[in-house]
C-alpha cells in the first residue's frame, strides 16, 4: 500500500494523459452532476471545492438523481469496481432522462452498461482498492471538464513531488501523535477532512470525525465543552485561506485550548486545488502509519465485505 501511496503524483499524471471521445453536444450542458459513493465519490466534492467551474457541480451518493438531472445534464458515473449499486442505478435513470453520460470504471457491470449504451467510457487500471484510485479518478474527471471547456485552470504537482519525503517522514511523526486519541477533523474544504475520516476508518481502522468549517462554529461548538483529553482538534488549513477563517480558528483554539489536543496541518502550492491534495495525500501516509501504530493491515476491510454479504442474503 505504502507504495501506490507514494506513486499518488505519478497516477495523477497517468490520469491526465487518458483519451477519450466525448460527444460535442456535452459543451452545452448547463450543470454537472458526479455520481458515486465512498471514494469514487470524492473526486467530484474535491473539483467541486478546489476548481473555478463555468457551470454548478453537484456530487450525488444516493441511489436517485438530482430531481433537475435530464438532457442539459452532464452526468458523469464513477465506480471503481464498476459494481456499484448505487451509481449504476443513477446511470439507468440517467438513460432515461437522457442525461449526457461518460462513465468511468476499472471494468464491472458500468463498463457492460456503458457499452450496451453506447456511452462514452473511461475504464481505470486495476489492481488497486478502491481509495487507491483516488488519483486516476480524479484527474481523468480533471480532464474531461477541461475537454469540454468547463475549467481553464492547469494544473501541476510542484510541491508534492518537491516535498514528496519531508511529507511522508512528517506523516509518521503524526500519527504517532494521534493513535491515542479520538480525531476530529476541521477543514474549511469538507473533501478534506471527510477523506481523512475514509482513511483513518479504511486503513487504521480509526473512530474518527470530520467537521466542515465555519459550519460546525453554529452548532456543534456549543458540545464542544464536553471534550476533554481523550480527544484530538485537527485543523487542517490553507496557507492562503481567508481573514475570517483565520480568525475563526483562532477564536476556536483559545475556547479549547485546556480541553482537547489541537494539531495543525496546512496545505502547500500555488493553486487551491494543489493546497487541496497536499493534505489528501498527507492525510494517505498518516492513515498508513497510523496503521502500523496500530498493528493492523490498512489493505484489509472485513465488516465491509461482511456488511456486503448480509446485504446480498436479506436481498
């Protein structure tokens, strides 16, 4: 694992360099819709938060369709596995609304259905999990909202690849801080801290929580006085973020500062996208070492596969 870690700028590059047919008619789409679940779904919520888009993005994880989805629809369907019941029946809805459909999947039923519909299709390398695809994923989605003229905005992976080994050496240090306490994690960037709860749950086999900032200031803050030293305040932040978050964090700090543990990470690069996956992937070496503190194997996922299974009998 540790390894398509590490390979994350590499597999982002392989994802741009992709090809695929797309119809003309897709350039008038007035709004987008990602359709996924778990990680296939977080490349949408990544570009939604981190990319100057021409028409709104919505990430859906359900098993229907945004009601306004129909032909001035772009509805792009991600599945890893290809199998995922979810997103194959957003697909079928889509069909029939007649949504302007590109899929992408390592194979599965999404690639048959594709296929039979003559959809086009942007089939992902296997071999990985599923939270492993996160870079293909992503940048093949990067590349067809550029295709289609949607974003302007380049790209480039300066400072993850300048800082490749001081990120991972800081990543072990990190989660030696945090085995021992309960994590919540803050972002201003709700992709962020949620994709941290993913790998912390997925590879640590961590109890975690992830707050969006400055929502959780209106509600969740007033419990806030219940923490105590069993827990962990994350805040992870962008170099560049606005004056009022900064004030907000710092306001939010002094409230708990004899409370809970408060540990900080900010994202680096030029671009807001780039300060984005500087803490995703920071976020993928933590999980992984955490881990190793924590002497379980961060590939496997055993009440998944058994809550898939229960699924099945009772269906």
């Amino acid at each position: 694992m540790i390894e398509n870690v590490r390979n994350f700028p590499t597999f982002f590059k392989k994802g741009l360099s992709i090809k695929i047919k797309i119809p003309k008619s897709y350039k008038k789409a007035k709004n987008i819709v990602v359709a996924g679940m778990g990680g296939s779904a977080i490349p949408g919520q990544i570009l939604k938060e981190g990319l100057a888009l021409k028409v709104p993005l919505e990430v859906s994880r359900s098993y229907t369709l945004p009601s306004y989805a129909n032909k001035d629809t772009l509805l792009v369907c991600i599945s890893y596995s290809g199998n995922t019941q979810e997103t194959l029946d957003q697909f079928g809805q889509g069909i029939k609304r007649k949504c302007k459909i590109i899929a992408m999947a390592s194979g599965g039923e999404l690639k048959t259905k594709a296929k039979k519909f003559k959809t086009p299709f942007i089939e992902i390398p296997t071999g990985f999990l599923p939270r492993e695809s996160l870079p293909y994923l992503l940048s093949s989605l990067i590349k067809i909202l550029k295709s289609l003229g949607f974003t302007k905005e380049s790209f480039k992976f300066r400072i993850l690849e300048k800082e490749k080994d001081k990120l991972e050496k800081e990543a072990g240090v990190f989660a030696k801080k945090i085995k021992s306490f309960f994590p919540i994690i803050c972002s201003e960037y709700p992709s962020v801290s949620f994709r941290w709860e993913c790998l912390l749950s997925e590879n640590s086999k961590k109890l975690s929580e992830s707050k969006s900032l400055p929502e959780l200031a209106h509600h969740q803050i007033e419990s806030w006085k219940r923490l105590n030293k069993k827990y962990c305040v994350i805040f992870l932040r962008d170099k560049k973020e606005m004056k009022e978050m900064r004030v907000l964090i710092k306001g939010i700090k002094k409230i708990i500062k004899n409370k809970a543990r408060i540990l900080e990470v900010y994202g680096k690069g030029e671009t807001k996208l780039e300060r984005i996956l500087y803490l995703i992937w920071f976020g993928g070496f933590v999980s992984y070492f955490l881990a190793k503190e924590n002497k379980v194997n961060p590939r496997l996922t055993k009440y998944l596969e058994a809550l898939k299974d229960e699924i099945k009998k009772i269906s």
